[in-house]
C-alpha cells in the first residue's frame, strides 16, 4: 500500500473490543479491519471530570525539553510495527496494558488489564510515545480517544490549526464533535492543500503508517508544550 494517500469516504471498522464496562462482557470480541481507514478506538463514557487525572502540568512545574522534532521521529521509527491474527501483540498494547494509566482506566470504565493486549491501539501508541520520549506530561496518556481529547480542551490546549507534532483527533464522519472521534495520531505536517501528513498508530492495516488525510475528517488538535 503507497504511503502516502487520502483515504475518501472511508468506511468505520467494526470495534474489536469496547473499552470500559463493555470490556466485562464482550472483551476479544472479533473485529473487521478495513484498509481504507484506521480502527475506531472507542469504548464506555468517561466523564469531564474524569480527564487523563489531574490537569497537564505549567511549564513552571515541570520542565520541558522534548521537541516535536523527537517525538516525530521516534513514531516514524515505529513504522511498519504491525499487530497480529488477534489485533494484539504490539509494544505499545503491552506497555499500557501494565501501566499506572491501565490501572486508573480500569478504576474508572471496569475492565482488566488483560484486556488491553487485544483491544484497538492507536491512541495507546501516542501514549507509548510520550512516555519513551520522556514528554508523557505535555503529551498525556489514555487508551480511549474521546477522554483523550478532552483532556486537551480541558486544559485549553485544543483546536483547529494543523501544527507538527500536534496530537490530531479524527472522526470519518466528519463531525466537529469530540464524542464522535474515532481515530488518534500525530500530525507530520500541513500540506497546504486540505491534507495533513500523519504518523498513526492502529491504521486500516493494522500498522504504525505514514498517511495523508483530509481535514474535512479532523475534529481537532490537541497541542503538546514542546521545547523550542
């Protein structure tokens, strides 16, 4: 499949496993990949309140020294990472489904570990990314695009504006809203011609990609404070 390419009208795929409560009764349930568009990573409500944990750190409490440029380029060094026959096997499912976030995750929406090894990846990639990287504060973490990209409006640090690094939240029906996202990754670049270059985690194809995306299909960015 070419690299780089805008993917039109594309059709959601069936969720693998919904997150949260969910979880309880229908984890490892089997999914369809399409390889037209990336997987929707959706799962059971997470509240306002329930943001991510506390609020992102000021750049007075915390100091921040990771660019964008590193950031990019280490998700660009995970290109080609696939999952396996059961949508799972990833060192990003791996990494999350042990962490300190799985745990608040589970506390929050039910569920177990466990189920994590299987369930839709590409917003625990951005995760994975930020913790190698050292710039998790800036970049935030959670397993469920949704509570993640409210995470970035709560903490006035969302928007419009296709910037390098940005953290960028799609939904292929083209809805503004931040309940209807469906898809996580990292923006490359704005090619100037209503296409984004991205770096995502959990493609049509099971894979870390290099894509390009209309904007029509972009609810927002969530802006990390990176070093200069």
């Amino acid at each position: 499949m070419a690299k780089f390419r805008i993917t039109a009208a594309p059709k959601i795929n069936i969720a693998r496993a919904a997150l949260g409560a969910t979880i309880l009764a229908s984890a490892f349930t089997a999914h369809a990949t399409s390889t037209a568009v990336a997987a929707s990573d959706r799962q059971p409500v997470a509240t306002a309140a329930d943001q991510i944990g506390a609020t992102a750190p000021k750049s007075n409490e915390t100091k921040i020294n990771v660019t964008a440029d590193q950031v990019l380029a280490l998700a660009r060094s995970q290109v080609g990472v696939a999952e396996n026959a059961a949508g799972g096997g990833t060192p990003y499912q791996q990494w999350y489904a042990y962490s300190q976030r799985a745990a608040e995750t589970i506390a929050r929406d039910g569920g177990n570990r466990a189920a994590y090894l299987n369930a839709p990846w590409c917003a625990m990639f951005i995760s994975w990314i930020g913790e190698k990287t050292g710039a998790r504060p800036q970049l935030g973490w959670d397993a469920y695009t949704v509570t993640y990209a409210k995470w970035f409006r709560a903490n006035s640090r969302f928007g419009t504006s296709a910037k390098p690094g940005a953290v960028v939240f799609f939904a292929w029906s083209g809805s503004k809203d931040l309940d209807d996202i469906n898809h996580v990754g990292l923006v490359v670049k704005d090619n100037g011609d209503g296409t984004i270059s991205t770096i995502e985690g959990n493609t049509g194809n099971g894979k870390v990609e290099e894509r390009v995306r209309p904007k029509w299909q972009v609810v927002g960015y969530g802006y990390p404070e990176y070093a200069v």
